[in-house]
C-alpha cells in the first residue's frame, strides 16, 4: 500500500516568525584535515590539564543526577576573587548564553541594540530572537570601536549597548580612558555589556580592565569566560559580573539547569591556584605566539591591526574567499567573513610556519 502523504505537514503550514526563519543558524568553522590545523573557533590548542580532566570525569560519574542550578560553589570562588557578594555573579553556558539572558531580560520588540560591527558573529542573531533590532555602529579604520558614534546611536529605544574588548574578530581593544568617556555619555538606566571572552590574552596596558570597574557603574555588567585561556570550550561555562537587580532579571530569563556539574567542577579545577598558574603559562605562550604571528605578517605586507586576543585578522575584503580557500588547500581552517576578512586563531606552533608561507605569496 502507497503511504498516505496528504496529511504530512508542509513547511508553508507551520507559521514561524518570519525574522526567525530568515536568519542564518550560527555556524562552526569546517573541520581540519587530519594532518591539518583547526584554527576558525579561537580555542585554546592545548589539551586539558590532568587535574581538571580528573574533576570533569569525576564529576561525570554523576549524571544521573541534577547540577546545583545556580552553581553556587563556582559562584562563590569568583565573588571572593573579585571582591563581591555571591548575588554580585551569575554563571551560565557560556558568556554568550548570558549575552542572550540579559538581552532578553531588558528588552521587547521595538526596542534596540547597540554594538560595534563587525563584531562577534553571534550579536546580531541574540538580537533577533529577542525581538529587539540591532543598531550596528561601524568599526574604526583601524578596526576599533567607535565609542564616540556608539554613543551617538544611543535614543530613546536603546535598552542595551555590547563593547567588545578586544573585539571579535578584528582583535582590537578599546582603552580604559575611552570607555570612561563613553560611560560618562551613555545614560544610567541603559544596560552596558562589557563583553571581555578574551581579557586574559590582552598585553596592552592601555586596555580597558573590567574589574576595576566593578561597583563604579550602576549598568554596567562584565561577561568572562572559561572557554578560552582556561581551555573549557567543550564544556560551556562563564560568568557576569554586576548590581544584583540586574543579574536577578538575568537569572529570570535562564533555561533552568543550564550549567552542568562538569562544568563547574572543571571550571573550579581550572582556579586551583597551580592548574591556573599553569593555565596562564599556556596564554603567556599564546600571547607571544600571537605578536610574533603578528610582526611576520605585518613584514610581509598585510595591514594586520592590534591583536590583543587569541587571534589575528586579516582585512582580506572581496578577496576573503580566494585566500580562505588557499588556506584551507594548505590544511588551515580558518574563519572567513565574506567581504571582510578572515580571523585566524592562534594554535599550535607548527601552524605559524603553514600560516607565514601561504600568506606570503597572498599579499
């Protein structure tokens, strides 16, 4: 007998939110070959440190069970760190799962988004699904924020305004004199993200330090995360930092249980004072590998710009494609932003060379 189909449901007959379904899904970056180098997701190239490997398979022995649903342990590790209460910091999956908690907590349709672009890739589709409109503010010829233009799109609908430091992709800081002056202008009662995924990676003294910020600003709320230079990407965990009242209309706004219990035994191991001396060994190394990446390319004639994160950009522009492919014929994967340019992570050693070669005859 012939199946009956009649009754099978059409795309057409799901009515979906038409600004939902016209936006593209995050996407990772195509694997490595297997003799070649994954560098298109900014982790950290090291495998995890013994101990923190043990903590996370320890605490995997226990899924069959629930996770403390406000990791209050990790909770109380960070406040003591940074010298706040407890309430003072929220954990999620991820900095970019708290971007969403407290882009859904503060705004409703009609209301809008401030952040510089290009920025991290994910700002624009959090914004959406919120219901709220992004204002994208363009970068600076040197690929910066503009904090002066981001404060002048600030209006009467802006709820929430992102600053990236140092940014993503483009690897630029914003300076700690610059965001005084933009705090000074942005009106009190507009929720400020101080995104800093990468702070660890930052050598520039210059640079703006988001915990000597804490309890300046009333709106002001500091985004971290482990997945970098403490090499927990796989396991989703990080932090905010910021006035209670805040944080509470973030935490209203959470998937239940959305930090796991091998996420905040990882992240715990990772703060032992040892795993995280020899944690910051590795970003030390990163850090050195990135300005000597840097200086090559910048020898070889590509306007690379500051690089303060764990990756460098390359304002490839209408040329993105040819460049990423010849990368990727190389055994590199790197992320390509069609029109822009191409951010290439900072991994493992022998990729510097791959990197210099094939680049060189790209200029």
């Amino acid at each position: 007998m012939d199946a009956v189909t009649a009754s099978e449901p059409t795309p057409t007959q799901v009515r979906l939110r038409p600004e939902i379904a016209a936006l593209p899904p995050y996407r990772q970056g195509r694997p490595a070959p297997a003799d070649g180098f994954k560098l298109s997701s900014n982790e950290n190239p090291w495998p995890p440190l013994e101990a923190v490997r043990r903590a996370v398979a320890d605490a995997a022995g226990e899924v069959n069970r629930y996770p403390d649903a406000t990791a209050l342990s990790l909770r109380e590790r960070l406040a003591d760190r940074y010298g706040v209460g407890v309430d003072e910091v929220l954990v999620g999956a991820g900095s970019v799962s708290l971007l969403a908690q407290f882009i859904l907590a503060a705004c409703a349709p009609g209301d809008e988004v401030v952040y510089s672009w290009r920025s991290f890739e994910a700002y624009p589709g959090l914004v959406t699904v919120a219901g709220a409109t992004s204002v994208q503010v363009p970068n600076r010829a040197d690929h910066g924020h503009d904090l002066d233009a981001m404060a002048e799109a600030v209006t009467e609908h802006t709820r929430v305004i992102i600053v990236c430091s140092p940014n993503n992709p483009t690897g630029v800081p914003v300076t700690a004199e610059g965001f005084e002056r933009f705090m000074a202008r942005v009106p009190e009662d507009r929720l400020v993200l101080l995104d800093e995924a990468y702070a660890e990676f930052v050598r520039d003294e210059a640079s703006v330090v988001g915990g000597s910020l804490i309890g300046r600003y009333p709106n002001l709320v500091l985004l971290r995360t482990f997945s970098k230079a403490y090499g927990l990407a796989g396991v989703r965990v990080g932090y905010a930092i910021g006035p209670v009242p805040i944080l509470d209309a973030a935490r209203t706004t959470a998937i239940p249980l959305g930090v796991t219990a091998v996420a905040t035994a990882g992240a715990l191991a990772a703060l032992e004072p040892a795993n995280e001396a020899e944690l910051l060994q590795r970003v030390d190394a990163l850090a050195a590998r990135r300005d000597a990446l840097r200086a090559a390319l910048v020898d070889q004639g590509w306007a690379v710009p500051a690089a303060q994160g764990n990756f460098v950009w390359l304002p490839t522009g209408e040329r993105t494609a040819e460049v990423a492919d010849r990368l990727f014929e190389a055994g590199v994967v790197a992320r390509a932003f069609p029109g822009d340019g191409i951010r290439v992570s900072v991994g493992e050693e022998a990729s510097v060379d791959v990197l210099l070669r094939v680049l060189k005859g790209l200029v």
